[in-house]
C-alpha cells in the first residue's frame, strides 16, 4: 500500500513538472487520470497450479489457437502465455504454471508507454492500443513478467476478431473480445482440470471472489506491490 | 604558393571524398532501415528477450556525449574561462550533431517508425521516454540558441543566459537517460538510483574525448598547433572525468552486489556470462579506463599523441560498456521465482542469445556518418575553429 | 478572353479540386467490387467522403473504453463489403477498399493487423 502511493505521489510531482513543462496538451492527461479501484468491474483470473500437471499445455494451444498465434516457440516469436516449469532447489519439488500477463493494477508497461498505446482499461484489462503503438519496445523493458511480445515479422491472415500486426508489441489480452461477448478466456475455457478461474475480482458474490476469500493465493513478484489480476494458487 | 595552393586543392577533394563516403554509410544505413520495415525486426540480431540491440548502443552512446561535449562551453560560459569559451561554438556544434545521429538512430529503429511524432501528440506524462522526447527537443533549440548567441554581435548579450540554460538543460537531459533505465525495478542490471549520476558523470568523458579527437582533427586539417598548455590542461581534464566515471560504474556494480538477489547476476556480468565480462574488462576497464588513465597521467608520454589515442580509447571503451550494460542487462533473465530454478519456452531462466546482424550495424554507423556530415560540413562553411589569444592563465 | 470564359475556366478549375469521392457512384472513374452491398450505416455518399472518421472514432470507443459498437465495426464493413468471390476488401486492385484508395493515392493502414477477410469464410478456411 505504501508502495503504491508512493507511486501515485511520485505520478502527481511528475505530472506536475510535466505541465510546467508543456501545459495544454497535458493537463487533458491529468485530468483524465482515472482511479478505478472503485470500478465495479476487475477481471481477474486465479490459476490452481496443482492441476498444471507436467506437459500438459491445453491453455496454451488454445490462447494460440484463439488469437491466431504460429505457436512458434523461436525468440522472435510470440508467445502470450507459455509453461513455466519451476524447481525449488532446496528441497527438490517440481511444479509447473502458466504465465501469462498479468494485468497489474499497476501496470509498469502503461506507466513507460510515451505514447499511452499501453493502457489499463476500466475493467482492469491491460491492453495495447496497436493504433499508437510505436514499437518502441520500452514495456517489454518495463514488464517484470516477460510477459510481452513484439511482431517481428509481417503477418498475414489474422483472425479477424484479433488484430496484431508487424512493428508492433502485443501480450495477453484476456480474451477481451470473448469478455466483452460474456464469455470466459479461452484458456480458462480450455483447462480440462478447470485449473484457470475467471471472473471479476470486485463483485464480491463471484466465484472468484469468495475462492480469493477462502484459499491462500499468491502474486507473482509479489514484491514489486503491482496488484496483479491474476493470482496463483499453490505456490 | 602554388604548393599550398595544390595543398588546399587536395584537402578539397578529400573532404568532398570524406563527405562522399559518410553519405554511403547513410544510404546503407537507409537501405537497411528499409528493409527492417519490409521484412520486419526479424532481420535484426533482436529478439523478445533482447528487445534493445545494437542500434540503442550507438544511439545513447550519442546522445550521452552529445550532453557532454556541451561541458566545454560550460566551463566557458558559466565559469568563464576564455580558453573554453572559444571552445563553445564547436561544443554546441558537435551536440547538435550527435543529438541528430543518436535520435535518428533511436527513431528508425521503432516497429513503426512513421508514427514517430505520436509521443508528441499522445503524451503519457508518466513515461520517461516522452519526458526525454521533450528534453531533446527542448535541447535542440536551446543550443541553436546559444550558438546564435555566440555566433551574432547584437545577440552576444543573451550568450551569458543561454549558457546557464544549457547548462541546466543538459544535466536535466542525461538524469532523464539514465532514468529510463533507472525506472525499470524489475530488472537487476537496471533499477538503480545510480544510474542517473552514473550517466552524467560518463557523460563527461565522452563528450570530452569526442571533443578531442574532433578539435586536433580541424586544428591538424588547419595547419595549426593547439598551444601544448591548452592541450595538456584538457588532458588532465579528461582523466579527472575518466575517473569519475569509473568510480560511478564501481559504485554501481558495489551496489548491485551488496543485494543479494542482484548477486547472481553480477557474477554473471563480470565473471561467467562470456561476452560480456570480456568486453567488461578488457574493452572497458583496460581500453576505456586503464589505457586512456596511463597515457594522460604517465609522465614523459607526447602530448598530442597521447591525447588522441586517449579520447579514442574512451569512446571505444564507451561503446563496450554500453554493449554489456544494455544487452548484457537484458540477457540475463528476469527471476520471476527467486530461489527457485526455472525453465520454459519463453527462455525464463536461460541466458538470452544475441547476435546483432549487419542491418542494425548499418543503422548505428548510419547515426555517426550523420554527426560527421553535419559537422564536417558546419565547420567547412562557418567559423567553428576555436580562436585563442595566447594563452592565458585562468 | 472573354469574362465568361474566365468564368468557365475557373469553374472547370474548381471542379477538378473536388475530390472524387464527391461523386455518384455511376461516374467513378475505375471498376469497383462492392461485395454483397445492401444498406450501408449511414448514406453511401456520406459514406465515401467520411467513412474514416467513423472508423477512427469508434476505434478509440471499442478499444480503450471497451465500447464495442453493433453496428460500426470494421468486420461489418469487411461482412458486407467483401467480394463474394474472395471474400475479401483487399485481395484484388478492383477490390471495395482497394480500388479507391488506389484512385486517391491514399494508403490503408488498417490491413496490416486487421484482417479484410469476410469472418465466416475465415473461419471456414481456418477450421481445423
Ligand atoms: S512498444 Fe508500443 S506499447 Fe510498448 S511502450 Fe512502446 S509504444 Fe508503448
């Protein structure tokens, strides 16, 4: 807590300089500066790793499959959510999870976009604006989660539900045109174990809501204070 | 008279040759930013996990000198000392030069370089990186300013002011560089509260060193002899800033190792990570910092020889530190799980691979032909050579 | 010259300023596929000269604030809109965005990442 508003003073002194600097177009920007904590809708997504069984990669074929994505696994390829395999060396037990964006309440990739193509919506979805977008790649620099990927390649017959294209950054994006459809995630769809939960964290009768109450659950780099969306369980 | 007049013709066509051979770096370069766009990043060394390549290592390397070069007519205007401000036209000359390569270099290498102009237009106060859109704008004309200032009689009042301003301005703009790196708390090669004065005060040596190398270049093109007691007074002035700057890059290694989930990488960076310690040791600390060190403070070493091949051994030294900071940085992966090992397809846990490929080579020399164009040029057709009276003792 | 020649000329003049778009279809000066057509969102005429305005609005509305539109929506344009041939706006020089935008010398952006594909038959050809 007193991490973030550290940030959010840090954000006013800044956003201050800033209009001192070059007043106008700015205080359009200031004044815009949405508090959504109180928004009644947060998509979320609380993951139990104990049914990511070893090599099972469901969620992954069908994020690929979903979003049109090759499912090339070069460097230069994209891969919004991939199998992260994890051993503690102490102790020897292995487990394994998706990773995946994890739609930060604090997004460092929206606070670094110089263009604002990095934006947090409402909803508490992470997106990037393809249309502002300059391939600047400073949110990858940003992204504590390797969480995104850039286009490094033009590409051809996209799904037309999802846009990507060449020269720009692009990562997870919850399946935001399934949500705004009602519909969950592909991933969470997919999990044969119903391993993903999905649903919106600030509805305090949803189903995630009251598993979020009931059970431990985990951010990853909790540390970094970025108030993530996604939660793991079981780790 | 007919032998420097068959001098002066062949310095002409060396210089239209010279010329002629940095607008072919250019043009290769924009072949090879056009074929980036064709085919995209692919054809680069870059990848998901290097996101930022060799065109940011000439790119900052630029930029940075070119804030520091702008140390010499500080001295001048601020401090007032005569033999820095006739030094002060060529200061802003070389800035604007360099500003020009670096942000060319950084603005072709976007995904989508034709959008260049949206963080104007779209300003996200929260990001650095607009912040430095502004301060390099900001610089430009600043500069121009002050040379204007120097450069026209009845304007000459306001040269005490711009000086001060630049002065500023360019403090202002190197913390702003260091800050995109210092911003980034994920990663353990950056997030440093140091990197801001880290960059400033490497700032320093580099610009002095191209200071150098391009003042003996004109003087030697010139046929002139810069007095010894100038030369050697700016050598000493270049070791003092060598030193700063490998104090700085001690303090932010010290730093890093004094947290323990920043050791790892570390040893990495400066003992197992193969490249990287190499060029750390070698192409930093010796030729950048040792080599440099022992030519200007060993006693008994020539002048004029030694200051050159010191300021060149800075910039070569610059450029490796710069290589293993910013790609070194990014190869050693983030640690999501600390204390746990971990593995994917999305390299976690792996060292990422980078082998820069000639096109984005191409680009970054692209960045330094356009500092040498408009320098050679401005300094062909305007008064750029440094004026002193005989010496004087300031 | 006589005045009203100048006035001819100028007329003449002034009209080749108005850009093609203007016009009624049954003068375009280059062969267009309007796909499977039908009633447009908004008057065709209007439509021609303004369609970007209402792509880009509406863009900022879907994206960011999560606003899709029912009705203005780029896969709309492509459903109706794309050849019943190649079920696509983009594939051919005659094709309905290409053939103007080519006329006019104006380059789309949108293609790059939006697909100008009909949705059905991108489903059909991607089924597995
Ligand atoms: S790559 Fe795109 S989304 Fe990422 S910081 Fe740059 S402009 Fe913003």
């Amino acid at each position: 807590m007193k991490d973030v508003q550290r940030r959010n003073f840090l954000k006013t002194s800044v956003g201050l300089a800033a209009v001192t600097i070059a007043p106008g177009m700015l205080l359009f920007k200031v004044a815009h500066g949405e508090s959504d904590d109180n928004s009644k809708v947060r998509w979320g997504m609380l993951i139990d790793t104990s049914g990511c069984t070893n090599g099972c990669r469901e969620c992954i074929d069908a994020c690929n499959k979903e979003n049109g994505l090759s499912g090339g696994l070069a460097p230069t390829d994209s891969q919004w959510i991939r199998k992260i395999e994890i051993k503690d060396v102490s102790t020897g037990h292995e487990f394994g999870l998706p990773m995946m964006c994890q739609h930060c309440a604090e997004p460092p990739c929206v606070d670094v976009c110089p263009t604002g193509a990095s934006f947090k919506r409402h909803d508490g979805i992470v997106l990037v604006d393809k249309h502002r977008c300059i391939g600047c790649r400073y949110c990858m620099m940003a992204c504590p989660y390797k969480a995104r990927s850039f286009v490094h390649e033009p590409l051809h017959n996209q799904n037309p539900d999802v846009p990507r294209g060449k020269g720009t950054v692009e990562s997870c994006t919850m399946c935001v045109h399934r949500v705004d459809e009602g519909k969950q995630p592909a991933c969470a769809e997919a999990c044969p174990n119903k391993s993903i939960l999905f649903g919106n964290l600030h509805d305090p009768n949803s189903e995630i809501a009251k598993k979020i109450r009931a059970v431990a659950s985990t951010q990853v780099r909790a540390d970094l204070n970025l108030n993530t969306g996604v939660r793991y369980q079981g780790i | 008279m007919s032998t420097s007049f068959a001098l002066q013709h062949k310095k002409n066509r060396l210089y239209y040759a010279l010329l002629a051979g940095a607008g072919l770096v250019v043009l290769l370069a924009l072949y090879a930013v056009d074929l980036m766009e064709e085919k995209g990043h692919i054809i680069t060394g870059m990848n998901n996990q290097i996101v930022w390549g060799m065109p940011h290592v000439f790119a900052i390397f630029l930029i940075v000198a070119a804030s520091g070069v702008l140390n010499v007519a500080s001295i001048g205007s601020v401090f007032g000392k005569a033999i820095y401000k006739a030094r002060a036209p060529l200061a802003g000359l070389l800035s604007i030069a360099m500003l020009s390569g670096g942000l060319a270099v950084l603005m072709l290498d976007l995904g989508r370089p034709e959008r260049f102009m949206l963080p104007a237009l779209d300003f996200n106060i929260t990001s650095v990186f607009a912040w430095n859109t502004i301060l390099y704008s900001g610089m430009f004309g600043l500069v121009i300013a002050y040379l204007w200032s120097m450069f026209e009689k009845r304007m000459n009042v306001y040269s005490k002011p711009l000086g001060v301003a630049v002065f500023a301005w360019r403090f202002i703009l190197t913390t702003g560089t260091g800050l995109i790196f210092a911003f980034l708390t994920a990663r353990q090669a950056f997030g440093s509260a140091i990197l801001p004065p880290m960059f400033v005060v490497m700032s320093f040596a580099w610009g002095m060193a191209v200071f150098h190398i391009v003042q003996m270049v004109i003087y030697a093109w010139n046929d002139k002899e810069l007095e010894p007691e100038i030369l050697e007074r700016k050598k000493r002035l270049l070791g003092l800033f060598i030193l700063g700057s490998l104090y700085m890059v001690a303090v932010y290694h010290m730093t890093n190792l004094y947290f323990a989930h920043r050791m790892s990488f570390e040893r990495f960076i400066l003992l197992d990570g193969g490249v990287y310690p190499a060029l750390f040791w070698w192409g930093y600390v010796l030729i950048g910092n040792v080599l440099p060190l022992a030519l200007i403070f060993m006693p008994g070493m020539k002048t004029k020889k030694s200051a050159m091949m010191a300021s060149l051994a800075v910039v070569l030294g610059g450029f490796a530190f710069l290589y293993v900071f910013i790609i070194g940085g990014q190869a050693f992966p983030l640690d999501l799980f600390p204390g746990y090992e971990v593995s994917s397809t999305f390299g976690d846990g792996k060292i990422g691979s980078y082998t820069p490929s000639i096109y984005e080579i191409l680009l970054g020399f692209g960045g330094l032909a356009i500092a040498f164009i408009i320098t050679t040029v401005s300094v062909h057709v305007l008064n750029f050579m440094p004026h002193d009276k005989s010496y004087i003792a300031d | 010259m006589s005045v009203s020649g100048v006035r001819l000329l100028l007329l003449l003049l002034i009209s080749l300023c108005i850009p093609n778009v203007w016009a009624d279809q049954s003068t375009l000066p280059y062969k267009i596929d309007i796909g499977r057509g039908g009633h447009c969102v908004r008057d065709p005429v209007w439509m021609r000269k303004n369609h970007m305005h209402l792509l880009i609005h509406q863009r900022d509305l879907t994206v960011r604030e999560g606003k899709p539109n029912k009705e203005i929506d780029l896969r709309n344009c492509v459903e109706c809109h794309a050849s019943t041939k190649d079920d696509s706006v983009i594939a051919r020089s005659d094709s309905f965005c290409v053939a103007c935008h080519r006329y006019e010398a104006v380059k789309i952006d949108c293609f790059e990442c939006h697909s100008g594909i009909r949705k059905s038959a991108w489903l059909q050809r991607n089924a597995k």
